[in-house]
C-alpha cells in the first residue's frame, strides 16, 4: 500500500514538474505585444476586419539566434490557417522565414498526387515527361488548350512526352460537362482512341452541344457524339449504351477532388512533371515548360516549328 502511494505521489510530482518547465518554455504573449503582432499581420497581408486574429504563445526558436517564435493563427469563412513568425528577443522586429527541404522535390510530390491509373494517353507511354490536364469539355479555354496541344504541340513533342487529361468539370457553370466527362469515360473503357476522338471533336464542336434549347436536349447530343464515336472504332454497342444510361459520376468526381486537393481552382490546369500552369496560356509559355522539363530529365528538346496561332490568356 506504502509502495502504491510513493509511485502515484512521484508520478504527480513529475507532471508537476513537467507543467512549470512548459510556463517556463511557452510564454502567453503579453497584451501590447500581441496587438502590434495582429496589427502588423492584418496590415501586410490586407486581413479584413471580420476575420479573426489570434496571437499564441512565445515560445523559444532555434531557427535563429536572438529571435523566439510565435504563432498566429487566422479564422474566416469557416477556414482556419496558423502561422509561425520569429520574434526578437527584445519583441522590436518580426520575420516569418520560409523553410524549403532540399531531400524533396515539390514537383515530383506534386506528380505523386495525381492518379492516373487507367487513364488514355497519347504519346510516348515510356516518356520521362508527364504532362497532365484537368480538363472541362464544355469550358471554352479548355478547347482553346486543347487546340493548342492536338496537334501543334503534339507533332513537336509526342514522341517524347506523354499526355493525359483529368475531368474537373466546372458543373457549376458548365451544367453539361460532367455529363460529357462520363461519356467520355465510357468510350476510354473500350478504346483509348475513341476517348481521344471524341475530346477532339467536342473541343472543336461544342456548339453543336450549346446549340441545343433544353438540359435534356444537350445530353442527348453528347450521347449521339458518344455512340457515332462508339460505332467509328468497333466497340460493343450494348456496353456502350448501358454505361452511357447509367451515367456514374464516381470516377469524374474523384477527380473533380483530386483537383481541389492540389490546388486546381480553373481550367484548363496543366502540370508538366509537376510544375503547374493555369489556363489557356500562349503556345511559348507551354514549350518553354515541356522544355525546361525535358532537360530537367536528361532528354534532348525537339526542334521548333512557327506556330500557325496561339491561343488568348485567361
């Protein structure tokens, strides 16, 4: 019984001990500190006024000699961010320093994070360079992309790039391109050709879709482009169609998230070996990443050709 109770009173005294080292370590930043904290952080990063700032404690850095930590953390729109800033010993100057592990390459993390498992290609399957598209079928700077990509930049690199696209249709303001993104789909499971013929003819042909008064109408185009394309390439007619009825969304929503969680907020979002470009850029702007990329990998840079058009910026 004696031995019970001298083990629990050494356990308390040890979590004591441990409470007092950690006052000791973290220290509640004091009142006139932590409004000139918020004040400098509200006014260098223009934080509105209904979005909450809170300054935590001060604790001890070894990021720099002379200066503590603090973190601040940031609330608004249901969204929380904390952020960590170093602190001078004498509380006069503040810096935020931005850490970068050289042991990590942030576009192949990037890359790992995109599945694309099953997805058509075109192109050189064994290319050490990837370029993926999260693409919509009824956005009109996705066509724009498209165009610029098949043929133009497909001729100069495809024997040395491989090229796949990724649904994240818009269906807010795109109400018939999720629809198309299943249709699509549809066709890949079959033949891979099929899937590539029909991206090429909506991109080229969407107003044949627009055109179409009613919701209804409009899905009923695509799956007429969808079973011409079926009949084009030989595929089983019976499986088309019933995968075409059945219209799972699954796949294009798993996408669709995949896009949200790297950071895709538009289309078109083309990542070249991870490196990302936003929107339906000039022709040069997607050379000089698949060229930075191909010397990246070691791999020799095609001979240039003049463009015949290029296509408007976002």
């Amino acid at each position: 019984m004696l031995r019970r109770f001298l083990l629990i009173l050494i356990r308390r005294s040890l979590l004591i001990l441990l409470l007092v080292c950690l006052g000791c370590v973290a220290q509640s930043a004091p009142p006139d500190i932590a409004r000139k904290i918020e004040h400098q952080v509200r006014a260098f990063y223009t934080i509105p006024v209904d979005v909450k700032v809170t300054v935590g404690a001060i604790t001890p850095s070894n990021d720099m000699p002379g200066y503590d930590a603090v973190s601040v953390k940031i609330e608004g729109d249901g969204q929380q961010k904390d952020y960590k800033f170093l602190i001078s010993k004498d509380r006069s100057t503040m810096l935020r320093v931005t850490k970068f592990n050289l042991n990590k390459d942030p576009f192949a993390d990037v890359m790992s994070k995109i599945d694309v498992t099953g997805r058509p290609t075109r192109g050189a399957k064994s290319a050490k360079v990837v370029a993926v598209n999260f693409d919509d079928f009824e956005c009109p700077f996705c066509s724009r992309m498209h165009q610029t990509l098949f043929p133009e930049i497909f001729k100069e690199y495809g024997d040395r790039v491989v090229f796949i696209y990724k649904d994240d249709p818009l269906s807010e303001i795109h109400p018939w391109a999720i629809h198309a993104a299943v249709d699509a789909n549809c066709l890949a499971v079959q033949n891979v050709d099929a899937y590539w013929d029909f991206a090429d003819y909506i991109h080229a042909n969407k107003h044949e879709v627009d055109m179409e008064k009613t919701p209804a109408a409009r899905f009923d185009a695509i799956d007429k482009i969808t079973m011409l394309q079926g009949q084009k390439h030989n595929l089983d007619v019976t499986k088309l169609q019933s995968c075409v009825k059945a219209q799972n969304e699954d796949a294009v929503r798993a996408s669709m998230k995949e896009a949200d969680d790297l950071g895709v907020n538009g289309t078109p979002a083309l990542f070249i070996n991870g490196q990302k470009i936003d929107g339906a850029v000039p022709i040069s702007e997607v050379r000089a990443a698949l060229d930075a990329a191909l010397k990246d990998a070691g791999q020799p840079v095609p001979q240039h050709v003049q463009s015949s058009a290029a296509p408007s910026s976002r």
